[in-house]
C-alpha cells in the first residue's frame, strides 16, 4: 500500500473510532439524562451533546470563547509532551507506561529546584525545568536496562515504577518538605524566577510552555524522521531481528528511546507545574501520562499529529465538564470516551478488510504500471 493510501485509510480508521466513541457517549448521556418523558431525556441529551461538542469553542450567544480555548491549550502542554514521549518509545515498540510517574517526578523536582536552588531570573526556570526532565530520564534506565540486560517486561516495571515515584514523593513531601503552616500537604512557594510566564493574562493559565511545547514537537518529528537515530529507532520497531543483523546496537538505542522518552515526560511535568501552580501540592499521580498513551495511539506514534490528537483529548476535556456543569452529566464520561477510542485502534482486526481492499487496488495499480514500462521498453527496442 502505498503512502497516500495508508495515510487515508489511518485518518478513515481514526475518524471511525471517534465516532463510534462518540456514539457511545451519546447512548449514555441519554441513559443519564433527567427526565420523565422521551422527548425531555431527548431534549436534555441536545443540550448535552451542544456542551460537549460547541461549548468549549463557542458561547451560547455564538461567539468565540477565548477564555475556553486558552484553557485547553493550557491543557495541552503536559500532554503534548508526554504524547511525545510514548511516541518515541512506542516507535521501539517499547512499551513503556512510566510517563505517568515521569511527568510526576519531573514536577516534583522542578518544584524543588524552583524553591531551593535560588537562581537569576530567566535562568532559574530553565534550569528547574531541565533537571526535571534528567530526573525523569535517569528513571526511566531502570526500565530500560532491566529490559536490555535481563529480560524483564519493560510494562510490567513501568507500571510498578510509577506507584513507587508516587509514594516516595508522597513520604518526602509529609516527613519533610512541606510547608508546617499551612492546612494541607504542600510545599513552600516557588521562587518568582522559577515561574514560566503566562502567554496570555485572563486567568487560563496558559503559559509559554505551549509555545515549547509546539518547538519540542517539530524538533522530535525531525529527529524520528531525519537522523539515524530516529530511523534506528523505528526500524527498531518494525523488526528487531533485521536491526540486530544489520548492525545496528539495539540495546543502546533501546535505552536511548526509554530516556528521550523519559526526559520529555519530566519536561511536560516541570512546565505544567511552574507554568500553572505556585507551590507543589500533587499527592497522587496526574493523569497526563495515561493521556499521553492515548495520544500516541490517536497520533499512531507520528510526532506531528500529537498537537491535534492533544487538542482532541482537551477539547473533549473541556465539554464533559461543561456537561457536568450545566446537565448533570458525569464528567467521568471523558474516560469512557477514551476507552472507546482505545479500543478501536489497539483492535488491529478493526476495519481491517477495508485496507485489504487498499492494498490490493495498490498492487493492481503497481503491476499495471510496470506492464506498461515493460511494454514501452519493448516498442523502442
């Protein structure tokens, strides 16, 4: 098959998953929905739905809401960077799950640097943001050598790691490193040299980490697709065996997509928390790291679509709260709407005799072509 159609038929795969996620959504936010008679739950579920798919964008009146799409590009950032991250690793078909417990970590230390390691201004955030993500990156050689060395199920320990980042964090904050003053587990305020400036002032707190977040998309995409290691990476993912033989240092380049994964991960975490908060208070683990997952997949581990498969996630986001807000819908409907799309796209028998059909029109197309070179070379002979 060759690149246009496959780049169809990914776009009509995902665009279906979505709208059978979509219509899942729809049967249970009829089921949900108050009202006695069919036409009050029918007309409570539009009202809904007018939430969910025009309300983050537009108000009632009809006009733009910018303080609603400041809000999802604020929410974006995180989650582009960890989208970005799972790409990465996913492409080494490594998969990986600490970017939940790195954009933790990376937060974490941020914040700490942010407070403790008092620094001139305009340098102080990048260095709290770049320890971060080495501090998320050097976790991630756990996982990473374990795999290489031993054998163990990179999943498997991702996914213990991200508890044990959490509650190590979780210890250090109440034994040691919050504030005694105040009602609540948190630490003491950052220092203002250690905070990312707001992108725009009207209280979404989107800051300019979105503008690094987009600079950090491109930079990725070039590298996946532009220098050996990126192409190491992926050949990597696609046959293993056939990189081993050729040559290629498989393990080194392994580890290499557990810490470029991990240090993107961390980067998201330190800019979502000194972009958006004024003192550490994280006691469980952030959610963007699952998202993230979600992202790579909608995206299918190409760095360039992770903006607009983030935006989708924020978007969707947005409208289940408004849903909550204004009709009673439980926000909880975003996860639903995520498992849905999960699904469909980790389910490779999906829409699976629609791109039979694409290859072989592909291959008649092909053979055509070269019965018609060999005919013409044989006229001029």
């Amino acid at each position: 098959m060759n690149r246009k159609r496959s780049i169809v038929f990914s776009l009509v795969r995902g665009l279906a998953a979505i709208l059978i996620a979509l219509a899942v959504a729809t049967l249970l936010i009829f089921i949900s929905s108050e009202g006695e008679s069919l036409a009050e739950k029918l007309a409570a579920t539009g009202d809904a739905l007018r939430q969910l798919l025009i309300g983050p964008l537009f108000r009632s009146s009809g006009g733009l809401n910018t303080k609603n799409l400041s809000d999802i590009l604020a929410a974006m950032i995180p989650t582009i960077f960890t989208g970005l991250g799972v790409c990465v690793m996913f492409s080494a078909n490594e998969f990986n799950m600490g970017a939940e417990g790195g954009a933790l970590l990376g937060a974490f230390v941020a914040a700490m640097c942010a407070i403790y390691v008092p620094m001139a201004a305009g340098i102080h955030v990048v260095f709290c943001i770049l320890m971060g993500a080495v501090a998320c990156g050097l976790m991630m050689l756990i996982p990473a050598l374990l795999k290489t060395r031993l054998g163990v199920s990179e999943m498997v320990c991702s996914l213990m790691l991200n508890y044990v980042v959490m509650y190590v964090i979780s210890y250090l904050m109440n034994a040691h490193l919050s504030d005694k003053s105040k009602g609540q587990i948190q630490s003491y305020p950052f220092e203002s040299t250690a905070q990312v400036p707001q992108l725009v002032d009207n209280g979404s707190k989107l800051s300019w980490g979105f503008v690094v977040a987009i600079v950090f998309v491109v930079l990725i995409a070039l590298f996946m697709y532009r220098t050996r290691w990126g192409y190491a990476i992926r050949m990597i993912g696609i046959n293993k065996d056939f990189a081993m033989y050729s040559g290629m240092k498989v393990a080194g380049v392994i580890v290499l997509a557990h810490v470029l994964g991990g240090v993107l991960a961390g980067m998201g975490g330190g800019l979502e928390m000194l972009g958006r908060y004024e003192t550490y208070a994280w006691r469980s683990l952030p959610g963007y790291g699952w998202t993230g997952i979600t992202i790579a997949i909608l995206a299918g581990n190409n760095p360039i679509f992770v903006p607009f498969a983030s935006f989708f996630i924020a978007y969707l986001d947005k409208g289940c709260n408004l849903m909550a807000t204004y009709c009673g819908v439980p926000n909880q409907l975003i996860d639903i709407i995520q498992a849905c799309i999960f699904l469909f796209f980790a389910a490779e028998q999906f829409l699976s005799r629609y791109r039979q059909r694409l290859v072989v029109k592909s291959t008649q197309e092909e053979l055509r072509l070269k019965a018609a070179s060999v005919e013409g070379g044989e006229s001029n002979a």
